[in-house]
C-alpha cells in the first residue's frame, strides 16, 4: 500500500531536483502572465535570465529582504531625504525636494525594479492593494530617502519622473527599509528591469520568493478589491482624459458625492498626478428610488456603475444608465455607498486661469496633452473672490422650474466671468431676486457648468454667494 507512496515522493523531489516547478499563473481574470497584462512595458529578455527556478514553499526559508539589504550612506549614489507630497500609485510618488534640487521642489518618483498593476487609468487587479500598501507605509514613516542607481539622478522614458530607490525608516532610531524590495518580496510587482540595477540580486530574490510564496499577483486568486462585472474599471482621470473612447460603453469608477440637484448628482475625485480634482455629472432620471437616492446623496463616497454618455442641450459628458436592485445588493452592476462625510473642495481658482489657463497632463505613454482649464474641470467645485456683478439676467418663464433663476455677468480683475444660479431662497424661503446682488461685490462657491458653449459657475444654494462689499 506504501509502495504508490514512496513513488510519488521520489518523483517529487526528483522534479525539484531538476528544476521544473512553474512560475504560477496570475490571478484569476487576467490573460496571460502578470508581465503581459501590465500596461507597462514588458519584463526585458536580459531580466528574465537571471530569474531563478522557484522551489517549493514548503522547503523554502522566508526572507525579509527589504529589512536585510541595508542602506550604504558612503556609496557613489544620490542620496535625498524627502517628504511626501502627492501619493500617485504603488510605483510613483511625488516627493517635496528643496529647490536647489528642482526648482518647483516636487520631485516626481518612479520606482525602479518593478512595475506595480495600474490605478490611475484603468483599474488592473492588485492595482488598489499596491498603491494602498505604498501609501501605508510612507504615511507611517518617521523619515524617508531616495537613491538614485547610480550617481546620477536619471530621468524615466516620459521625461517626466525620476528613476528611484525609496528607503524609510518606521520609527526615528529604527533601520533603514527598501521600500521597492519590500513591495516586490509582497508580490504586488511584476519585473521591470529587476537584474539589471544596483540592488539586481536581492531584487530578484525578494522577486522570486513573492512568486515561491504565490502572493497577491502571484496567487491565482481573485483580487478582492478588483470589479470583475461586465464595465470597464477606471478612474475618474482616465474618463476625463479620454472621455470620447469610451461614449455609449458602461464603466465603473469611484468618487465623491458632492451636489445633487433634480436628477443629477455630481462627483468629484481628486488627481494626484496633476493635484487637481476632477469630475463629471451622473444622470439617474426615474431609475432610483429608496437605497438608490440614499446611495446618491452629497457627503457620500460612492462607486458608480453607468453608461457615458454626450448631452446634447448641456454640451457635456455624463454618466446614465446608473442602477440599484434592491433586492440584489451586491450585484456587481449597482452603484455602491463606499463611505461618507466627504466635501466638496471648493479650490480656490483666480479668474485669469478660469477663463484662459490650460491643463497640461502627461498620459502613461508619456506624451503630453494640453487642455482649456475650465472645460477639463467640467462639474468640478471650486471658489472664486472678488466678482463685481455688473448686470443681472433673471429666467421669467412661470412654467419652468428655473423661473427665478439668474445670470450674473461679471468682472474680476479685467476677466469676464459668469456665475449662472438655481432659484435661490434666503433662510425665511423669500425668492431672491436681481437686485440683491447687482452692483455688489461677491465671493461664490459652485460647480463649473457649461452653457452655450461657454463655461461659467453654477451656484446652487445662496449660502455660496457672500457679498463682500
């Protein structure tokens, strides 16, 4: 009866012996091997050389690679103590430098050795749990360090980011980690020049024990924060940038709640990579009610699922077509309540960038693309000072429901700015009409709207209109 046995066991270690245990497929729902699914570019032949045979994880003597590897301050590289100032992904960074270094002081950091999944653009699965891991562990950081990989700071093929080793220290006196070894011995990165820098050796170490240990992209297990329904998983940057390829095809992305008027609600997100917040409007008509509305309301972290789609009388994109089945809550097609007690973030903006300042965005490919400021900020908050109110036009059609409503045309500093209001009442439900506000000096908060073709600011509410004079 043991005889089955033994052979089986010498055929096992006669496997190990020659090497022949696999790299494990990547997680369920993608095609191909992690490195092929990533949307940057692919592990170099000369990387996959020096890659290792796994062993099994029984036999195999874990490592803390990130903690072993120690930090040589005397060495020939670029060293710079950093703070953070905008969490991108789990492989960038941009990091505060003095201005004898960079003349802005933001230093743009990619990470060398690995390439985590996307979560700026589309969402790839394990992108979430990479950019959430970089960011816990430089939040909790008493101090943090880049080196460069030689004694230059080199730039990366977009010209845009720095090619860096990120080391942190979790307490004052504590010892030096590597935080790109750290997330390759995590299995939240695939290889990207792994055997061919500084550190090559223990890189493909920490590389090859994540893959030994099957962890994360290494697992073959579902992500459990990726959406596998039918839509098409992105960021609210990637919608905006791209908005056009995606028309009439339902996509899934998160943001915050932060105005809800008649059958719209408007979300925002803030853009790391720019610092600049985001938006578009969500249309959800007759097809919500009960949990649905409660889900849609402003203050809200929500997941939206719906179709994008051009409307026409507004000139604008939006999201239609958006669902919630009552009696099926975790249908991957409803929208979702992630959190609440969000705010809009009003950003303060001068008129002059309003009316004539420019987005410029540098896309993944690293090309650089230029849009008008205030049409890439459709739907998204901001606040404005100063505005002389030169005339008031008032909506008098008694069978719509914005009769009462106004347009204040304005100058701020020599720039023409339109602030266009719903009805507004004051704290006793009296209308409030034109001559409130002519001739006055206000200050708004609202969203940046489009009419005619032109953008201006929409006020929904008169506690966001303070007189100033």
């Amino acid at each position: 009866m043991n005889k089955p046995l033994r052979l089986t066991a010498a055929l096992l270690a006669l496997c190990l012996l020659a090497g022949c245990a696999q790299t494990p497929s990547g997680p369920t729902g993608m095609t191909g091997t992690p490195a092929e699914t990533s949307s940057s570019a692919a592990v170099p032949e000369s990387t996959k050389e020096t890659e290792k045979p796994e062993t099994s994880a029984a036999a195999f003597e874990e490592h803390d690679y990130a903690g072993e590897i120690g930090l040589d301050m005397h060495s020939a590289s670029a060293k710079q103590k950093v703070t953070v100032r905008n969490f991108v992904d789990g492989d960038t960074v941009h990091f505060n430098v003095p201005q004898s270094m960079i003349g802005d002081g933001e230093l743009k950091a990619r990470f060398l050795a690995l390439n985590t999944p996307e979560s700026t653009g589309k969402i790839e699965e394990y992108g979430k749990a990479a950019s959430r891991f970089t960011r816990e562990k430089l939040e909790k950081a008493a101090e943090i360090l880049i080196e460069s990989d030689d004694e230059h700071w080199n730039i990366d093929s977009t010209g845009g980011r720095y090619l860096v080793w990120v080391w942190y220290k979790e307490t004052a006196d504590g010892p030096w980690r590597n935080l790109n070894i750290e997330i390759l011995q995590s299995g939240l990165a695939i290889s990207n020049g792994t055997g061919q820098n500084r550190y090559a050796s223990i890189a493909m170490a920490a590389l090859n024990q994540a893959r030994t240990l099957k962890l994360n992209i290494y697992s073959g297990k579902p992500d459990p924060d990726f959406f596998y329904g039918d839509a098409i998983e992105l960021t609210l940057r990637e919608l905006r940038l791209h908005t056009k390829d995606y028309e009439s095809r339902k996509v899934a992305f998160e943001g915050n709640v932060i105005q809800v008027s008649g059958s719209t609600a408007y979300v925002e997100e803030f853009d790391p990579e720019t610092g600049l917040y985001e938006g578009i409007s969500i249309f959800f008509g007759y097809n919500l009610s009960g949990g649905g509305l409660e889900i849609l309301t402003a203050g809200n972290r929500v997941r939206i699922v719906g179709s994008v789609q051009y409307y026409e009388t507004g000139g604008t994109w939006q999201i239609a077509d958006v669902k919630y089945r009552e009696m099926r809550p975790d249908d991957p097609g409803n929208i979702q309540k992630l959190g609440d007690g969000v705010q809009p973030a009003y950003v303060l903006t001068d008129a002059k960038t309003f009316a004539e300042g420019t987005v410029r965005i540098q896309t993944e490919e690293g090309e650089e693309e230029e849009f008008p400021y205030a049409e890439f900020l459709i739907d998204t908050s901001l606040e404005m000072k100063g505005l002389k109110v030169l005339e008031v036009r008032t909506t008098t059609d008694p069978d719509s429901s914005q009769n009462g409503a106004m347009t204040l045309h304005c100058d701020c500093g020599g720039t023409a700015v339109t602030v266009r209001t719903k009805v507004l009442y004051d704290e006793n439900k009296n209308l409030i009409t034109a001559d409130a506000f002519e001739g006055k000096t206000i200050d708004v908060k609202g969203l940046i709207g489009r009419y005619d073709g032109d953008c201006q600011i929409i006020v929904f509410s008169a506690e966001n209109i303070t007189i100033s004079d």
